[in-house]
C-alpha cells in the first residue's frame, strides 16, 4: 500500500484504496517494505488515490501495479478514519468480488493467502484493526430466546444452531435476575466455545470476564449512557441502534459493530416504526461501523441486506421458529 507521501491538503486525510482479496476461508495479504511508512507490518494491498483519481480507479491501478491482477467487479465495503502521530488516513476498503490472474507480489514484496487466525498472530498498522475485526464477522448474529422456548430446550436449539455453523450469539434474557442470568451465561459460554462460536452478553460489561463470555452487547440506554469504550479492545462490544445518533456513538466508543433495527415488522414489536430498506441503507452509509440488519429478517433477506451496506442479519424468531434450524442457517450460505 504505498501510503507514504502525505496528502497534499494541510487537514486532509491520505485517502487510501484497499482491495480484500479472499479464497474460500483464507484473505491475501503483503508485507510492507521496510523503509516505508508502518515498514515491515502487513497490510491489506491497495494505494494512495492520486488527484482528480476516483477510488474505483485507484483501486483497479494500485492492485495492477501490486499484485499482477485485474479487478472486473468490487464492492464497497467500509471505510477506516485513523489518526497516526504524523498523519491522518482514510481508508476505503473494497471486497473484490471477481478479476482475472494469480496474486502476487508483482513488485518484490511478500505475499500470502492466509486465514483469519493467522491474521491474528501478524503485526498490521493500527488502521487496519477495524478491517481484521470485520474479516472474522459472520453473516449471521443469533440472539437467544430462552423465555420462549424454556432454558434446556433454548440450549439443544442453540447447540443445533452452533453444529450448523452459527458463530456469533447474543444472550439477550431480560427477564431473568442477576444471578439466573450470570449461571445461564456461564452454561451458554461454555456451549459456545467448545464449537468455535463466540458469545456477547446483552448485560453489564463487567459481567464479561464472571461469564467468560467474549464481549458485551450494549442495549440502547446502556449504549447512551457511556462516553468511551467499556471494555479493552481483548473483547468484543457491540451496541444497538435505531438512528444516527445511536450510530454516531457507537463509533465514538470504538464499538466492534452495531446492530440497526427495526428494518421490518416484527413481531417480538408489534406497531413499531420500522425503518425499511432506504433508510437502513442510508444509515449505513453514514457509519463505519459493520452494521448487522434486525426485524423481520428472514434468510432470503441477506443479499438485499448487504446491497444496502449490511454485515449480515441478527435473527431472533426466524431462526428459533424455523422447522428446521439447520436448513435455515444453511439458506445463508458461506459468509
């Protein structure tokens, strides 16, 4: 990424095209050469877009010159504001979605296919840690609904769910107590950890490490009532929102994702203003932040749901309700 001249605007951000090249579970990657800004971290490949350059352009040239490819379709994915000591960088960040030729490091830099986890063990430049926390979000954010369906049945429901392929789960029971809460949580935890899925708890954050959940999910007053990040960046924190103020701070607590609702009539709110398709897509627009889609959601609606800017669905009833729990994950397909 050659993001070593600063831009020309005294107040400007360097405004950076990055391209995310995956294959199958694995995303490209390169190195930077040492005598560069951040030398010797990885990155994500793309470059400075030059003057009077449009980002698709940029990216199209940066990724030519790189790694040897062709891009012939990319889709807007997010965009990274960060402030170094000695600059500022805007990051837009595209999914490359089809080109032609192998990758490689076209112009001596080194170059590897490599898997979310080994992402994790690499050094990257403080600008592309919101990029590695996306890469590791599923399509699918499930939330419990044990009240309804009782606490042993919820759990049987939850683990077809995880052996299916679910990897991220809130548990969201307001009507327990504090302590029924905290042992349900600690059960939930453990379920979800032995298959590889992660679990948030819709509670106080400094209930996470008495769980040893993986982050907290912050409900909307919760969510209002903080001015910085609840937890370290070791753990997860997630926020829900229904409009641009709530966006806003969730950004400005540096959470991990939101989740925007009520995007179609639901039952669990029967008569709530929902927000429909245009203005979640709007929403989205405005915010950093991967943004999960809820209300209403039914498999079916992930496609639209990432057209308008979405990570992917929160699903509560869908999934629970469904027949089969199994085909309905299923029906997601691959993140």
């Amino acid at each position: 990424m050659s993001a070593s001249t600063p831009s020309t605007g005294a107040n400007s951000p360097l405004r950076v095209a990055v391209g995310i090249l995956t294959e199958g579970s694995k995303v490209f990657v390169t190195r930077r050469f040492p005598d560069s800004h951040q030398g010797g971290k990885w990155e994500f490949p793309g470059g400075k877009i030059e003057p009077g350059e449009d980002v698709v352009s940029a990216l199209k040239r940066e990724l030519r010159e790189e790694l040897g490819i062709e891009v012939q379709e990319a889709r807007s994915w997010m965009t990274v504001l960060h402030h170094y000591p000695d600059r500022r960088v805007l990051l837009d960040v595209w999914r490359i979605i089809r080109y032609q030729g192998a990758p490689h490091g076209r112009e001596g830099q080194e170059a590897q296919w490599l898997t979310c986890d080994e992402l994790s063990s690499l050094d990257f430049p403080e600008a592309d840690r919101p990029i590695l926390r996306r890469l590791r979000l599923p399509a699918l954010y499930l939330i419990s609904d044990s009240r309804r369906y009782g606490k042993d049945e919820f759990l049987v429901m939850l683990e077809r769910a995880l052996r299916a392929g679910a990897r991220l789960v809130q548990l969201r029971e307001p009507h327990m107590s504090p302590e029924e809460y905290l042992g349900y949580a600690r059960i939930t935890a453990d379920l979800c950890h032995r298959h590889g899925a992660r679990l948030l708890i819709n509670a106080e954050p400094e209930w996470v490490q008495r769980c040893d959940a993986d982050g907290v999910h912050l409900n909307s007053k919760r969510l209002m009532r903080y001015s910085s990040r609840p937890l370290d960046k070791q753990f997860w924190v997630a926020a829900s929102c229904h409009d641009a103020e709530e966006l806003r701070r969730a950004e400005q607590l540096e959470t991990d994702m939101a989740v925007l609702s009520p995007v179609a009539p639901t039952p669990s709110h029967p008569g709530a203003a929902i927000l429909g398709w245009e203005n979640f897509a709007r929403l989205c627009a405005g915010s950093n932040l991967p943004v999960y889609a809820l209300g209403g959601m039914r498999a079916q609606d992930l496609k639209q749901a990432r057209e308008a800017g979405a990570q992917g669905l929160a699903m509560v009833s869908e999934i629970w309700g469904a027949h089969s729990i199994e085909r309905a994950i299923a029906a997601l397909g691959p993140d």
